[in-house]
C-alpha cells in the first residue's frame, strides 16, 4: 500500500510488541476509496505488515528494501511515509523511499519537547508553559500548516519565547524538533499523529487475546484479520456491510448477482480495477522486454512537476497488498499470504 497526496493517506509505521517472540511492524492507512456507512470517515486498513526478531538499520532494511522494489512503479514524490521517530526505521525508510514525504508523529513529539524541557526547566515553571504553548498550543508553531508561516513562527520563537532557555534546549529544538515539525508542515500534515497505527496495534493485541502467539499461530491471525479488510471491501463493492465506495468510485459497483456470478478470477479482476493503481511500463521496440517505468525518471530528488496528475493510492501487489515478511536478522522469509 501507498499513500500518495493530496487525495491519499499518509501511511504510518509502529511496532507492536508482546504479540510472541518476535516483533510485528504493521503499515496502516485510511482507504479513501471507501467510506463508513454511519460516519462518512474513511476507514482504517492494514498494508504490508513486517514480523521481525530485531529493530536494527540493518533488519529494517530487509522491508523497506522489498517495498520499495515492489513499488517502483509509482511516483515517490506522492508518498508521504509516518512515524514515531525511531532512528533505525526512519534511516531505512529515508534510504529507500529518497523523494518521499516523511512525517513524525506531533504527539511523541510534543511529549520528548516535554521531557527535554523538564529536565532543564522543571514541569511547573512558567517559562516551561509559556515555551510549550509556543510550540504545540493551539495558537503555536504546530498550527502552521504550510513552510513559510512555519519559517517565521520558528524565526520568531528563536528571539522571543525560547531566547532564554538553557542552551541544551535551545539547541535541542533548533536541531531536533524544528527540522521534524517543518518536515510536518512541508507535508501539509503539521499536526499528523500515529493514532492509527496504535490503535491497529491494539486490534492485534486483541485478536491474540492479549496472549503470546507461537509464529505460525501469529501469521495466520494476521493473514485472517487482513482477509476481512479484503471481503469487506468487496461487500462495499456491492452496495453492501459497513462500508460504501466513495463517490468517485461508484462506477466499479455491482450488482449482488452478478458478483455471484462471477469466476474467482474475474472478480479479482474487477476489484483490481477498482483498487489497484495503474503500473507504468515500458516495452521494448520488438517486444521482448517490458519494465516499470519511474515517474521521477530524470528528476534531481524534491524536483516536482506542477502539471502532473495527482494519483490516488491503492495496491501495487493485489488489492490491498499485504506482504509479510518474516526476518531472523540475515535469514529471511517473504510470503504473500
């Protein structure tokens, strides 16, 4: 799964723990192809999902290293990639995706400015307050929403709010939590959270009964919980469950007899279509080779083009695209399941 703006969703990274002996790292994203029946909102999927026994660059490398082989097709100029900040998944995700949008949750943000400045200030001072509602109140640099109001928000602070702070969190913020929040607001996303992310989380803790599962067992609870994003999106489909296809995509709805109608394959066909974004290729003039073409053929990394058509993410590998890949540090095992 992809998550490319503006239509798209940012599609964010967080790893569970306590689901069995290894770690389990689930992408998650809003589907916006698809709304709830009672809300309107866009509900929350799974994408690939990464099993692993370590939380190195290294270990890292082996899922972003495969998703970004999966999606070369596709325009990493549109991607926007989110996370808690943990220094090995965004190293690997900043290798592998060069051109991409990464965001960093506001919240964990907010939350380590808050640690920093107790340490040095105390929790009760006013100056602490006052720093803090600067940086994340409702009126802050939080609520900047695109670079150059952020620039003169943070230009503004440096002289005023965070002037007489201790030099280990001056420099502190102005090396650390300004360069993620302008990252943020470059995005469009300055308030982004991993909320998401965390609550799928909790929805694995849960299918397991809050109990550590044996790899087998924990593989084949994540393979049942990804098929019923896949049937549900098939009753949307049809007009029918909890959700419904947006507006945009109503013209891939059926009928209920005819989707019963339908072989296994043409079905799969037909939620391709719907789902599934279209892969660029090239073919050679006598036809022996055909390859994926890079939308940022030719482009330096940021170099973007006013006049290209903004796609809306889906699926590069099915219609949801989970992939599982099972990592014992240098010995790997990838499944689609």
């Amino acid at each position: 799964m992809i998550a490319l703006k503006p239509d798209g969703s940012v599609l964010g990274f967080d790893k569970t723990y306590s689901l069995g002996c290894m770690y389990v790292t689930p992408s998650v994203y809003n589907n916006v192809a698809l709304n709830r029946t009672r809300t309107g909102d866009h509900p929350l999927f799974m994408g690939p999902i990464f099993v692993h026994s370590h939380s190195d660059n290294q270990t890292y490398n082996q899922f972003f290293g495969h998703l970004s082989g999966l999606l070369m097709g596709c325009d990493f100029l549109q991607l926007r990639l989110g996370s808690d900040d943990e220094p090995a998944m965004c190293k690997s995700m900043k290798h592998f995706f060069p051109r991409a949008h990464f965001l960093t949750c506001s919240r964990h943000l907010k939350e380590n400015c808050g640690r920093k400045i107790d340490e040095v200030l105390g929790s009760s001072s006013p100056e602490q307050r006052a720093v803090m509602d600067a940086l994340f109140g409702t009126a802050g640099l939080i609520s900047c929403t695109e670079v150059v109001s952020f620039d003169a928000c943070a230009m503004k602070l440096q002289t005023a709010e965070l002037r007489n702070t201790p030099a280990v969190f001056y420099d502190y913020v102005l090396r650390r939590v300004f360069p993620l929040m302008h990252q943020n607001a470059l995005s469009g996303n300055s308030k982004w959270s991993n909320n998401n992310a965390e609550s799928v989380n909790h929805v694995l803790k849960q299918a397991i009964d809050w109990r550590p599962q044996q790899l087998p067992e924990l593989i084949r609870i994540l393979h049942k919980l990804v098929e019923s994003q896949y049937t549900e999106a098939n009753r949307a489909m049809c007009a029918v469950g909890d959700f419904v296809l947006r507006s945009a995509f109503v013209k891939h709805r059926h009928t209920i007899d005819s989707w019963r109608l339908f072989t296994a394959k043409q079905r799969s066909k037909v939620v391709a279509v719907c789902f599934k974004i279209a892969q660029s290729t090239s073919t050679a003039s006598d036809g022996t080779i055909t390859v994926p073409t890079t939308p940022g053929k030719g482009k330096k990394p940021h170099q973007q083009n006013e006049n290209a058509p903004k796609n809306h993410f889906e699926s590069q590998e099915g219609p949801f695209g989970l992939t599982v890949t099972v990592s014992q540090r240098c010995h790997i095992n990838a499944q689609r399941l």
